[in-house]
C-alpha cells in the first residue's frame, strides 16, 4: 500500500487553525490504501520564546526524512522582524533548495475582486525561490550614525537563474495558452537583469511552441490590474515574485484563497507547502480565518506527489464551495468541514 510521510509545521497565530483543515480535508481526499504518516514540529514563535530555537539541525536533518511539509503560517508581533523568516522559513527554503515558489491565481466566480469588469485571471507566478535579495548578503556600516551605509546585495547565478526559467518554460509548454512572461526590471538592475533576459532567451529556443514576453515589473504591475488577462506563466526573482503574488491574490478572491509550493522539483528534498498569507495574530483563535489558501495549497502538494485526480478533486471543491457562498459567516472548521465532505462525495467510486 502507498503512503505519504508528511511533516506538518502548524506554526503561529491563525496556522494551527488552518492546518487542521488543510490535513481534515487531505484525509478526505485520499484514497483509504493510502496512508499518511504525519509528524508535528513546533516551530515557531511559541518555541522560540521558549528556548531560543528557531529550527536546530537536528530538527532540519529529520524533516528532510519526509514526502513533503505542509507549514501554516510562521510570524508573531512579539519576535523581532527576521528572526523567524530568516531563521526558520527561510532557512527551510534554502536548506531544501526550494527553488520553485509556486504561485497560482484565478478568479473564481463570485469571489471578490477590486478590478472592473471581472476580468479572466488565470496565470501562475513561478517566483524563484533561493536566490535574489533574499540570500541575505550585504551589510552595514557605521550603523546607527548618520553616516550609516547599507547594502543588499541581490545574487544572481546562471545556474540558479536557468533552472527556475527552465521549469517555468516546461509550465507554460503544458497549459493550453502556452505564454510566459518574464518580470524583471533590466532597465535599470541592468547587471541581473541582463542575465537573466540572456538565459530567458535561450532557453526560449528550446521551447518554440511558447510565446514570450518580457515586462519590467512596475509596468506588469500596472497590466495586473488594468489586463490581468494577458498572463499565463511569469517567472521572475525572489522579490518582485513576493510583491507580485501579493498583488495577484488581492485581484484574484483575497490573500484567503492563495496557494502556494516551495517545491524542489529534483525530489532531492522535500517540497513544502503553504497558505501565501501569514499567521494573522489579531484573528487567530476566533474562528474566522479562511483555511481555503491552506485546502488549496493542500492540491498542491497532492498534485507535486502525483495525486493528480484528488488535488482536482479538491480544487473543484474550493470552486463550488466559494461559488456557493452567499455572504453568511462561517468559522474556520465550517468551512473545513463543508470542503471535506464536497471531497468526500465526489472521490466515492460509483
Ligand atoms: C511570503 C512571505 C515571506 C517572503 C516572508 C515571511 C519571509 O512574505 O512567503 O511571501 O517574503 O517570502
Ligand atoms: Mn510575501
């Protein structure tokens, strides 16, 4: 019989809240041959007030023995920004090489969105995930005076760059559209930029059958919402990828409908998912908190382990579930409980 070893990183504020929906309506959707096997870390705010950790490497050693991870949300007003986004999601992202943040939108019907008209909005960001500003490389000088100097300094490899490109082209290749547009801003960040239209160009040779497009990302943030239509795939780098998912999930039904994967597409170690939204402590334990990004991020993972008719299975659910709403309120587990049983019903083989 098949299995899924899973490690689960619940997290803080609203992410226990979701988890628990998301792994509600995981069991739902699989098969009953398939066992899953979950481990619970405690990682987080919580721990860190507590002894300091945010993600020993015994701790990391042990979550690379897993399938994959589903992660709530990491972050608390109390801990000093960085400490946690450095130390623990961070830290997971590049210890596992997750470079492929994946990153889906599309406007359900009736769900809310600013733009006029309802658009079409079905693209997906493939952000890269182990490079750019993020690495963390830089400094400062005389700091804290009026003379201070600081620097971020953004890595860019050709290595990094032409795999992430790489996989947004093989996506573009299997969706009907077959468009991909790369962002960047290589007006100006002309060093990085260069490199990275360079390796999007040839790389683009191998793939005729896509169409191509390149924008800076002040202007595509423009089309996100005057044309949001005209995307497909975008690749583009750590950080214009972490402002352009923002956007595109406040267009496409709100932060509470957005997915995402940190995935490794090699397998050589364990792809993680995650709601894009964070652990929202000014809601958390009262019961409003959508875990559909969570659900959602849930097909994700099911979909990166070759479950491919139970994460459809489970998007199909999100579709008709927020199709169906009808402005009443509905708490956290309600919400989980309504996608479990819509999964339920629809993976019972006649
Ligand atoms: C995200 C978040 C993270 C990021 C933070 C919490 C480090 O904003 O997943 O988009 O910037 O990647
Ligand atoms: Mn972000």
């Amino acid at each position: 019989s098949r299995s899924i070893r899973l490690a689960v990183i619940p997290g803080d504020g609203i992410g226990p809240e979701v988890v628990a929906q998301g792994l509600k309506v995981l069991d739902a959707a699989l098969p009953s041959d398939v066992k899953v096997e979950t481990r619970e870390y405690d990682l987080g705010a919580r721990r860190w007030h507590a002894t300091g950790d945010t993600l020993p490497d015994a701790e990391l050693e042990s979550l690379k023995d897993h399938d994959a991870i589903l992660l709530g949300a990491i972050g608390d007003p109390s801990v000093p920004s960085g400490v946690l986004e450095r130390g623990l999601l961070l830290k997971l992202r590049f210890a596992f090489d997750h470079y492929v943040n994946l990153r889906p939108s599309k406007l359900l019907p009736r769900t809310a969105t600013p733009l006029a008209g309802r658009p079409e909005i079905d693209f997906v960001v493939v952000r890269e995930g182990t490079e750019g500003p993020y690495v963390g490389n830089g400094g400062s000088l005389r700091t804290g005076t009026p003379a201070e100097v600081a620097t971020e300094v953004s890595l860019n490899t050709a290595y990094g760059v032409e795999r992430v490109v790489r996989d947004a082209y093989e996506r573009a290749q299997a969706r009907p559209r077959r468009k991909l547009t790369l962002v960047h801003k290589n007006n100006v960040l002309v060093h990085a930029g260069h490199l990275w239209k360079n390796i999007f160009d040839r790389v683009g040779r191998e793939y005729p059958e896509v169409t191509t497009d390149y924008l800076h990302v002040d202007a595509a943030t423009i089309f996100f919402v005057t044309q949001p239509e005209r995307f497909d795939v975008i690749v583009t780098d750590n950080l214009f990828g972490d402002i352009l998912t923002d956007l595109a999930a406040a267009i496409s039904g709100g932060i509470g409908l957005a997915a995402s994967g940190n995935i490794n597409p090699t397998g050589a170690f364990p792809s993680m998912f995650e709601p894009v939204h964070g652990s929202a402590p000014d809601i958390a334990g009262t019961g409003k908190a959508d875990p559909t990004a969570t659900v959602l991020s849930v097909a994700l993972l099911l979909r990166h382990l070759g479950y491919e008719a139970e994460a459809t299975r489970i998007e199909t659910a999100v579709t008709e579930d927020v199709t169906g709403r009808d402005g009443s309120a509905r708490t956290t587990d309600e919400i989980g409980d309504a996608l479990a049983s819509r999964v339920r019903a629809a993976s019972v083989t006649p």
